[in-house]
C-alpha cells in the first residue's frame, strides 16, 4: 500500500493525535479506500516527518495517531518570490512550481501593469501545500496577501537582498551576479522579484534602482514570461546561493511508494 505524506497543523510527538482535515479524510477514505490503520507520513513544518497511522472518528472525521519520528526539521533557505499575479492557472503553476524550488514564501505584488487585481491566497495555499506534500519538503512556503510595489518596498525588511529580475537590460547576467556574492551575500535572506506580462513601469524600474539591497540581474537575451522568468530565476538562485549547492541526500523513506493526499 502506497504511504500518504500529510501537512498537518498539530505539534508531533510520539503517541499523540493530529487531527485530518475534511478534504484529507475524504480522500483516504474515499478516494484511496484507506482503512484504520493505513500507514502516513506527517510533517508541520516545525517537528519534522513524522509516521502516523489513519484513523476515522465517526463518518466525517479522521485523525493521524503518531507514532515514531522519520526525519528531523532541516534548515531551508531563506528566499522570497514577489511576484506580480498573472492569470489563474499560470499563478497555480507559480505556487506549484515555486514550493518545489524551495521559496520560503510566496508574496504576490501589484505593480502599474498587473493586470489581475484579485488572488486567491487560501487556493494558491492549497497548492502550495499538495506540493509540498509531492516533493518532500518539510515546510509549506508561507503564502501573503498581494501588496502594492510602494509599500513592499517601504516595509523592506532590512538586510534582506532583493533581486530584481531587469528584463531592460538593468542589470549584470544573474549567474555572474550570484557568483560573485561573498560569504555575507550568500548567507543574507533573500528575495527575487518578477514584473508582470507588461513589464515594470519607468517609475517602478526608478523606485527599485534607489532602493538600497536590490540588485537588478538580467536573465538572457529573450523576453521570458513572468511565470517563466520567476521559476528560471529561483532555480538560478537554488543552484548559486541556495542548497541546490549542496549534495542531494539520501532520503531514509522510500518515498516511491508515497502518494500525497489533497
Ligand atoms: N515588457 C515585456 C512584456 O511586456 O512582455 C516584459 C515583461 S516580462 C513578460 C515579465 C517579467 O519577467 C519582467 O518584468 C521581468 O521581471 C522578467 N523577465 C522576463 N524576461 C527577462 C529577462 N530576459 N531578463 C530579466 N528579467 C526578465
């Protein structure tokens, strides 16, 4: 039997309960046809993974019982994505993808140009958290509110880096940037941010060049779209700053045979 892998709320400890959301209990139980005692894998993001068993308690509700601990919380970069929101199924593709590529949060920012002006965080959430479960994290990148480029900018935390993906030419080749950071710049938090399908406007480019910690990096000669670009961007960072620098290791759990819940 394949093991689900769930993002719980619920502190972790050995013999306690977490209790399974709605949508959690009626895909084990309904879609995977899993009976008590089916084996899970559980994390919360602060305790690390966890092995649980199933549970239903009555028709409608469930919950994991916790038995011993598979892997310990690990560090995990400290790297924003602002972004400016692009259509529905491009910004479920930005949360997906960006979860995989290690963000620590996702912040959607409204510029001049973005054309979308509603987001839905608690669905952005939701796929934040099913990839989360998919690619072995063991966090969920926090998912904000979108927030105008004015007052993300005037709210910047101090020391952290942000890198401005400068598609007129604004800036040095991003590998070139990355690579010469020295051991301040790549231990620093981090943030990259990507303009929308049109682009940052002359004021916005001014505003972000006099901002102190920005850097503006170009990425190649072709214009890429704005889901393309942050992803691109990201996984850039991942490879040159991040723990794409470090060696892959060996997960203890099979994870083959682990299918995430919903
Ligand atoms: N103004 C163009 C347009 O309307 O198509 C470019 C916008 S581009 C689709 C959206 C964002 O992706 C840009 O604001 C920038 O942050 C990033 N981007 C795209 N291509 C880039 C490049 N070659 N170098 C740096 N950033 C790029």
């Amino acid at each position: 039997m394949s093991v689900s892998r769930l993002y719980v709320d619920a502190d972790l400890a050995t013999g306690g309960e977490a209790p399974l959301g709605e949508a959690q209990f009626h895909y084990l139980r309904h879609v995977m046809r899993r009976p008590d005692g089916a084996p899970l894998r559980l994390f919360n993001g602060r305790d690390g993974e966890w092995r649980g068993t199933f549970e239903a308690r009555g028709k409608k509700a469930a919950v994991a019982l916790v038995g011993e601990r598979l892997r310990e919380q690990q560090p995990e970069p400290d790297v924003w994505l602002c972004f400016a929101p692009v259509k529905r199924a491009r910004i479920d593709y930005i949360a997906e993808k960006a979860t995989e590529l290690g963000a620590a949060a996702l912040q959607p920012v409204l510029t001049r140009h973005t054309i979308v002006e509603r987001v839905n965080v608690e669905r952005l959430r939701d796929n934040a958290i099913e990839a989360a479960e998919q690619t072995e994290r063991l966090t969920v990148p926090e998912v904000r509110a979108p927030v105008e480029l004015a007052r993300l900018l005037a709210e910047w935390p101090a020391g952290r880096r942000l890198l401005m993906c400068d598609e007129t030419g604004g800036g040095p080749p991003i590998a070139e940037a990355l690579a010469g950071l020295d051991h301040e710049g790549r231990t620093a938090p981090w943030a990259i941010l990507v303009g929308p399908e049109g682009g940052f406007a002359e004021q916005e480019l001014a505003l972000l060049r006099r901002t102190p910690d920005v850097m503006a990096v170009g990425l190649g000669t072709r214009i890429l779209r704005a889901d393309t670009a942050a992803l691109a961007a990201l996984a850039c960072w991942q490879a040159l700053v991040g723990d794409w620098r470090h060696p892959t290791p060996r997960l203890e759990v099979d994870y083959r045979t682990a299918k995430t819940a919903v």
